[in-house]
C-alpha cells in the first residue's frame, strides 16, 4: 500500500523551547492517505527521521525513530528531537555548519518497515536553534568580554569591553564616571563631519550635540539654542580663516543698528558678543556677522558704565544718564537666554561712571571712575554667587583723575588696567592685578598716547576692540598665520 504524506508548515516556522531554555525540538505534523486518497484514520505508525549534513545525500549528523497514532482525520503530530536516538544526540548538531536536510521514512502499519517518504531541506528553524544554543559560542575570559563575527565564526573581541553601564575601546576597565572610555596613542575620535547648510538642516538638535564644520574648522556644540564654536588654536600647521586672507589684518563687519554710539558698554557670553549705551542693547553674532537688538537696559544708563561676564551671564554697573546729569552705582545681571535683566547689589561707594573692571574665573571686579568734581581710585570684587561686593587694594594710579575711563581686561588669572584721565590730563599707565595677593604691579606704559575712552571686550577666540565715539566701527583682529 502506498502511504501520502501531508507535511505542515510549521516544520518550517516553529521550534519547541521548554521553561525558557534553547530549543529542544520541532514539531512536526502530517496526513496519512493510502495509494487511492483515503485517510488511514485511529491507526498506529512508525516514522524514523534522518537530519543530513550539507546536502540530500550528505552525512546522517541525526537520527531517531517515534511511534504514534493517526486521530479520526487521519492526522499525526511528533516533535524532531524527542524521538528515540539511532544516531548522535539532537542536542550536538551544528546548526552553524553547512545546510541540513530533513529525511521522512514511514511504515503505516506500525513496525520496522520503513518507506522514505523523501528528503527537504531545513531553512528557518535550524538559525533558531542555533540562537538559543549557547554551547556553541565561545566562553569569556573576564568581565566584559564582549563577542565579535571575523566572517567566519564568533570570537571574543578584546578591544571591546562592555560592563552594562558603561563601555571601553582599549580599555578593560572604564572610568565609572563615563559612558565611553577610549584608550589609544595611535588614534583620535573622528566625529560627524558637514557643513553649515547641512549641520542647520539637523531636526530638532539635542543640547550637547556636536558636528565638526567644514566651512570654518570649527567644532560646533548646540546648547538647546543656537550652534555655538570651539575652534581653539591649531596645534599644527597655520590658521586658516577666509575673512583673513593675510595675517596681522583687520576686517570690518556688520555695523550696529544705531545711528551713534557713546561712551559704551560691551562683553562677551560664550559665541556673541553684546554691547549698550544709554538704554539700547546689542547682540553680536560673529558666525553669520549681523546684530540683533535686545531687551533694553533697565538701569539709570549704561552710558559710559562697566560691563563684564561671568560664567553664561553678563553684568553692568554705574554709569552716567547725559539727560538727567546723574550718575549711578546700581548694577544688573543681563541672562541671554531668556534675554532678561535682573537687579543685583549695588556697588559700593559712592555713585559713578567712567569706572572700568573686568571678571577673573568666576569673580567680577569694579572701581576708579568719577563723580565730578571728585575722581576715585576704590576697587572692589564681586561674587554672584552670594551678591557680595567686597573692597579690595586701591588702584595705584600716578594722578588723581588717572582712573577715568581706563581700559581693563583680564588674562588667565590676573587683571590690567590702563591709560584713561581727562581731555587735558592723560595717560599711559598699564598695571597688573593679582587677586590672590591683593596688590598691583605698574606694567611697561604704552608707547604713544592714548585714547582717553575707549570699549573692549573679550571674544574667545577673537579679541575685538573699538574706539567707541558719536559713530561706532567693529572691527575684527586675529594674530593669523602663527605656528604653535
């Protein structure tokens, strides 16, 4: 009698797994007819499989025998696997190794007599199996060990060290501090590298997101607003900036939106610069060269008054208000992200203006200026953090109104100061400021004379300074073609 066999697509789709372990067999399901299409139903059968490596004919790696009963459709259901061994264990088969081919042999009535039924090849189940069978991969040698394919088999990749918060390219042991850790001397980190048009056609950029530019060399960071740069010094080779295409030069930018400007104030916050005069303020956007205005100074005036920065706030103090004559001593705190002034401590002393100062790491410091007829030489630092003004060594200046409008800035960790005085009475002295040892050193004097008003600040890694009049012109000065 010649027995049909019906196979079921689940001996290519489904494995059996067993309290959460690697698979352990597959099921499989089939139809016994006789030769003329009848249903051998309520019967016993015996099936013997035969799992062959590589091809039809190819190597038994597998076999075993089950013995089970047709139901009233003629229906059976065995699990490969779980059958009687006649061969090696299911259990050793390598699945990673070649192809495997499945042989069906049937005896209808229940004995030893087995008719092959024919030989499939096995697709999908052997990859789940193999997944699930962890014999079969390589041990760890120590904690963190993570697994690499070199083609042709898993191995354990010593470059990559994984310890589940935390991971380590040359390095077995991450700092607990980081997410990556990357040991080399042979190597650097190469980050996304676009350009300006590209970097601003980035969807919604996340706060700390960095791209290398490629129109400028910069390193470009978003900080939840706008695209800010790091360009450094080069540590090699020259500086190259298209707006400088000789070293030592100026380059005029973007006048500010005013028709004159006075006696001013100006800082510097991270990638902009900001100046004020009177009630108006400015900001300065070096990367696209153009000028916005901001909410207005809300002090008596910042006409020639004191600004600085500290941290990612700017700060300005005293002044001089030309329609009232009256000078001021209250000081205010300018946060350019929410473009907002908020009043501080006033400083001490007497009212003001033509004061100078400048900040030293996370200090801001104040003094000299005028009340006229009176000229002062008191000098004081302040500490945002607590709103505190505390005086510190007078200016050593060589006359009495030579602390009118003098220019300062600061350097590392030390401040200067220099020239200022009256139309008829100028200056050129320079001093030094040491805030650790409270005292100042008289510098070399500047060669010539010097501009009794002037506005500085400080944008990192450009300096910018201008000679503030009735008309103000920006100009732009970098040192260029310096090997360091």
């Amino acid at each position: 009698m010649k027995i049909i066999i019906t196979l079921s697509i689940l001996l290519l789709a489904t494995v059996i797994q067993i309290s959460g372990q690697p698979p352990l067999a597959i099921p499989y399901q089939a139809v016994a007819r006789d030769n003329v299409g009848n249903l051998i139903v309520n019967q016993n059968v015996s099936l013997r499989f035969s799992i062959h490596d590589a091809s039809v004919a190819g190597t038994v790696v597998y076999r075993e025998v089950h013995s089970t009963t047709t139901n009233s459709l003629g229906l059976f259901n065995v699990n490969v696997g779980q059958g009687t061994p006649q061969v090696g264990t299911f259990a050793s088969i390598n699945w990673a190794s070649n192809s495997k081919f499945l042989q069906v042999e049937l005896d209808a009535t229940g004995g030893v007599t087995y008719i092959n039924m024919g030989t499939t090849q096995m697709l999908s189940v052997p990859f789940a199996l193999y997944a699930g069978k962890s014999a079969d991969l390589p041990s760890g040698i120590s904690t963190g060990n993570t697994l690499r394919w070199n083609g042709s088999a898993w191995i354990i990749d010593s470059t990559l060290t994984n310890k589940g918060t935390n991971i380590g390219i040359e390095n077995t042991n991450p700092n607990t501090s980081s997410i990556l850790d990357i040991y080399s001397t042979s190597k650097g980190l190469l980050i996304p590298r676009m350009t300006t048009a590209q970097r601003n056609a980035i969807v919604s950029p996340v706060t700390g997101l960095q791209i290398f530019n490629l129109d400028d060399q910069c390193i470009d960071i978003f900080d939840g607003t706008n695209w800010i740069k790091s360009c450094g010094l080069k540590l090699t080779s020259t500086t190259v900036d298209p707006g400088h295409p000789t070293s030592n030069s100026w380059t005029q930018k973007a006048d500010i939106g005013l028709t004159g400007f006075f006696k001013g104030v100006g800082f510097s916050i991270g990638a902009k610069g900001y100046l004020g005069s009177g009630s108006e303020f400015w900001e300065y956007n070096p990367s696209n060269n153009s000028w916005s205005q901001k909410a207005n100074y809300p002090g008596v005036s910042c006409r020639q008054a004191v600004g600085f920065s500290i941290a990612d706030k700017g700060y300005v103090g005293t002044g001089f208000n030309s329609l009232t004559s009256a000078s001021a001593n209250d000081f205010w705190q300018y946060d350019p992200s929410s473009n907002t002034w908020l009043q501080k401590a006033n400083v001490p002393g007497p009212l003001r203006d033509n004061a100078t100062g400048f900040s030293i790491g996370n200090l801001g410091y104040l003094g000299g200026g005028c009340h006229l007829p009176a000229f002062f030489r008191d000098f004081y630092e302040y500490n945002p953090l607590t709103d505190v003004w505390t005086q510190k060594a007078l200016i050593p200046t060589t006359g009495q109104d030579a602390t009118i409008a003098m220019v300062g800035f600061s350097i590392g960790t030390k401040g200067y100061l220099g020239t200022g005085g009256e139309p008829a009475d100028i200056f050129r002295d320079f001093y030094e400021y040491n805030p650790v040892q409270i005292h100042g050193h008289k510098k070399q004097v500047l060669a010539g004379q010097q501009e009794v008003t002037q506005l500085a600040f400080r944008l990192v890694p450009k300096g910018i300074l201008g000679l503030v009049n009735f008309q103000i012109l920006l100009l732009q000065m970098i040192s260029g073609n310096t090997t360091h």
